[in-house]
C-alpha cells in the first residue's frame, strides 16, 4: 500500500513543468491562465504528433524497400505535404509556419500572441472537428512575449521531448496534471470541469466499461471518458471497444473537454456545442450501457420549473430548487434495459425529504433500480468540503451475463451499502485522494456482491458493507445513509474469555477506587498540617 502522505500520481517531469509555467503567471487569474496554458500544451501537442508522422514518413519516402519510397525530391516532398497521410492516422494537419518548431524560432518576439493565435487559426480551419474549439487570445495585453515565450520555451524541453518519443501518451499526461493543478487553485468553481482521479478511476474499476456506449451528460472537461478508455486497454481490451457520448453546458469547459480527449486520440461525441442536458439534449436516442458523471451539486437555478411534466420523471417531478433528482432520472432514460450508472451526488440526496424528493427515492427503490450506494470520505474534491456519495443505478438486476461478458448474479431485491468515509490519504493540507488500494477494496467489494466468479465471494464486514433488503430499507423510512445498514466495526478479538475480562475489569476498578480513598486520605493529613500565619 501506499505509504500515507505521499504522492502517488504526480510524475518528478510533471511538476518541473508545472512549476516552470506557474513562475511564468503573474497578475493574472488561475482560471484565465488555465486556458492560455492548456491551449498552449495542445498545440504543443498536434504539432508534435504531426512531425512525428512526417518523420516517419520521410524515412520511408528514402528507403528503397518501402512502398512509400520516391526517386525524386519533389516527389517525396508531395508525400511528406499529402494531409491524406496525416489524416489517415489520426493526426491532425498542421499547416506550415504554424507548426511548434515555426512559433518556437520566434519565442522572443514581440507579436508572438499574434503567431498563436494565426496558428490556432490555420489549425481550426484545416480540422473541422476542432472547429470553434482553440483559444485565440493570446495577443490580448496582460500576455506579454516574455510570459508567452517563457511559456514555448517550458514545453519546449529536452526531458519532455524524450519523453514523448519514447511513449506519445506524455502529452495526455502532463494535460491531466495540469488540469488537476488548475483545479487545486482554483477552489469551488473547479468542480466545473475536474473530477478528482481517484474517484474517476473508482467509478471505472466499479462499472468496468470494457465494451458498449459510455455517457456522461454533465462531461466536465471529460475525465470520465479518459478513465474509461484506460481501463479498457488496462484490461486489454482496445479504445475502439467503446463509443464515448458526453455533454457540457459550459462553452469553456466544452472546449477544454474537447482538447483533452483529442489529446488523448479517443474519439467522442460530445454534442454539436455546448449545452444544458436538462432542455437541450444532444444526444435524445441515446441508450448507453455506461453511465458515469459528476453532476453539479445541489443546483437550485437548472430551470425545472419549465419542465413540470418531462417524460424523464418516471419517479416523480424533481423541485425547481435542487437538480439532484434530475440528473438521477435524466441519466436513468439514457440508460439501456442492461445499463448500470455510477453518480456523485452530494449526500443530502441519501436522506432528503422535502418537496417530494423523498418519494422519488422511495419509488426508485421500490421500482429496484438502486443497486449500490458508497458513502465517500471528506474533502476528495477541490474547493467543496461537503460529504458525497456514489450511487450506482441499474434496470436489471438478474443473472444475464453482459454483452461485455460480465458474469453476474440474480440480485432483486438487495441493495449493496458501502461505508468508505475512513478510507483515503491526505496527499496535502486540503485534498485526500484514494489510494490504490482503497479503490480496488470498494470496487471488488461491489463486484463479488455482483457474483463476480473471480473475486472471493462477497461477505457483510460490520463498519464497511452489508447487503440488505428493500423491505429493509423501506423500514428504514427509504433512507440510503450507508452508515444506518453498515453497523460498527467489530473489535479485535484479544482472545481472553468474557467472563475473565469482567472479572479482571472488576477488579480493577476496585483496586482504582481503593487507591482513590487513599490518596484523599493523604491530601486531608496534609491539609491538616497546614499553618496559617
């Protein structure tokens, strides 16, 4: 395990750079500055993986033995500018005196913003799918050249460049940890557009999304997907093994979404623009099989007032004063017949009963689409100190086996409670994060109560998890507060007889009130002796 109070994700390369590009900031804005940067390492990016190709490919334009090969000059300099070639492969064309090595020899200059922004340009209009989707204000005032070139010049090292040729994915990389770093600074608005890894990589190690339709209505800055894919080919599977679906209602973070995955190579649907999944749904026919999102908590202005008889509330009308009920019956409709969804929610959601949300969750559970809540330790996301939970929905709790080829057991009926409040490390002053660890404990956890044939079969462990009933729930007055299901951890066995613990305990407690009367009696003498002049 871990050891507690270390870093476990952060790369020695990563900080250097993050460190570099954060010296660069001066008066401006961490959430200005976010875009500036991560648009930068974006560019960074299409550049490299386009000269990359082009380097390959002008090797085999000069080998003899290669079907690429061509006798002339002119002719293999018609190869190495075909975009066909580029684009066949995924790589975006980058159109000359806008490529990275272009903008680096002119670092220093005063109308570098300018530069970067015709490249941002050039390169929106040679890619249609990245249309509307780069920044293009780096000539703006408060960016000076010095910041600007400061900036080329950081991404632009020799340990980053060898790190890219040796593994291309190091771009993806240093993406997320900014991105991760951007929403440490920049506090309660950051749960906009970054879900913390951990909790990503629980809900996917949870879920297992080898194969099918993944979707995310509220998609963030598109962490979700990223996770999702690098499950799949963790488990060896392949990324064309799932189709990404994603929505997002802020422009900004709707580009960012759009950046991140492109720079990951994982191709995803997120939706002609930007939009809100409760009155402008991109994606209306869709039924996916994977759920998982981080909705905004507790929203109280997401309009439900104009939506009072939305086919989606299938299990009641949700207040106008809190989307928490929404997004639960939003995601519930695009789930297929075999589906399961995992959700964020804060945990104000386990227990309400005001404006009828109590009896939207007593209908979902009567109807046994809940199949498993997880209550989450504190301070996991940045800038946000209220607890959350995980709820984990599906329509069909029987036996099938998944198209993925998931083997489960018949659960009608049961629900899966999970207490995961003392798991986790501080990996600072005001951020915990899960461990390894502790993720694979809460998710093997849930997938042998599942009837996962390759993990031990599950058991109740008091103070952890318990597998209950719905008429036990129901008991309860439908409330999901997992710590109400889980009872208390059972205490070490020291292995000494009951009846000789009581006695001995007896015993001791006599012996301590004897010594009790006896130190009074040594004060009083003393006081006794006491002189007063």
């Amino acid at each position: 395990m871990a050891a507690r109070g270390t870093k476990t994700s952060a790369l020695g390369l990563e900080d250097a750079l993050w460190e570099s590009a954060n010296r660069l900031r001066s008066s401006m804005d961490a959430a200005e500055y976010k875009h500036v940067v991560l648009g930068l390492l974006f560019l960074k990016y299409v550049s490299d993986k386009f000269e990359f190709r082009q380097q390959r490919l002008a090797k085999l334009v000069n080998d003899e033995s290669s079907d690429y090969f061509m006798p002339t000059e002119d002719a293999r300099q018609a190869v190495l500018e075909d975009r066909d070639e580029y684009t066949a492969e995924g790589v975006f064309w980058v159109p000359a005196g806008h490529r990275w090595s272009d903008l680096r020899k002119v670092a220093k200059q005063t109308d570098i913003g300018q530069r970067i922004d015709g490249a941002m340009e050039a390169i929106e209009k040679e890619n249609p799918s990245l249309k509307g989707v780069l920044p293009k204000n780096y000539a703006r005032r408060e960016l000076t050249a010095a910041t600007l070139g400061g900036l080329i010049d950081t991404f632009s090292r020799d340990d980053l460049a060898a790190a890219e040729h040796s593994g291309l994915d190091v771009l993806g990389r240093v993406y997320e940890y900014f991105l991760a770093q951007f929403a440490s600074n920049e506090g309660k608005n950051a749960g906009e557009f970054y879900t913390p890894r951990s909790v990503v990589s629980l809900l996917a190690d949870m879920l297992r999304p080898y194969n099918g339709r993944v979707f995310d209505p509220c998609c963030g800055s598109g962490g979700m997907f990223v996770q999702a894919e690098h499950f799949v080919e963790t488990h060896g599977g392949n990324r064309n093994d799932i189709s990404v679906f994603g929505q997002e209602s802020n422009p900004t973070t709707w580009r960012l979404a759009k950046m991140n995955l492109a720079i990951r190579g994982i191709e995803a649907n997120l939706g002609a623009e930007w939009a809100d999944s409760f009155h402008d749904d991109q994606h209306p026919d869709l039924r996916a099989d994977f759920i998982m999102a981080n909705p905004p908590f507790n929203i109280s202005t997401w309009g439900g007032e104009r939506l009072a008889d939305d086919p989606r509330w299938v299990y009641g009308t949700p207040p106008p004063g809190n989307a928490n009920y929404a997004w639960l019956q939003t995601m519930l409709a695009h789930l297929s017949p075999t589906g399961t969804m995992g959700v964020v929610l804060a945990n104000g959601s386990l227990t309400v009963n005001s404006s009828g949300q109590g009896e939207i969750r007593q209908r979902m559970v009567d109807a046994d689409v809940v199949e498993c809540v997880v209550a989450m330790p504190s301070q996991l996301f940045y800038g946000v100190q209220i607890p959350v939970s995980l709820w984990l929905c599906t329509k069909d709790k029987s036996g099938k086996k998944t198209k993925s080829g998931q083997i489960r057991r018949p659960r009608f009926g049961e629900v899966l409670f999970i207490d995961a409040r003392d798991l986790g490390y501080m990996e600072n002053r005001t951020h915990r994060t899960l461990s390894p660890e502790d993720t694979a404990r809460i998710a093997d956890t849930y997938n042998a109560w599942r009837g996962d044939p390759d993990l031990p079969p599950y058991e109740d462990v008091p103070g952890f998890c318990a597998s209950v009933t719905k008429q036990h729930v129901a008991d309860a007055g439908y409330a999901l507060s997992p710590g109400r299901y889980v009872g208390t951890e059972e205490a070490e066995d020291d292995g000494e007889p009951i009846e000789e613990k009581i006695a001995r305990l007896s015993d001791e407690i006599r012996e301590g009130f004897a010594q009790r009367a006896t130190l009074q009696g040594d004060i009083e003498v003393a006081l006794d002796a006491l002189t007063v002049e």
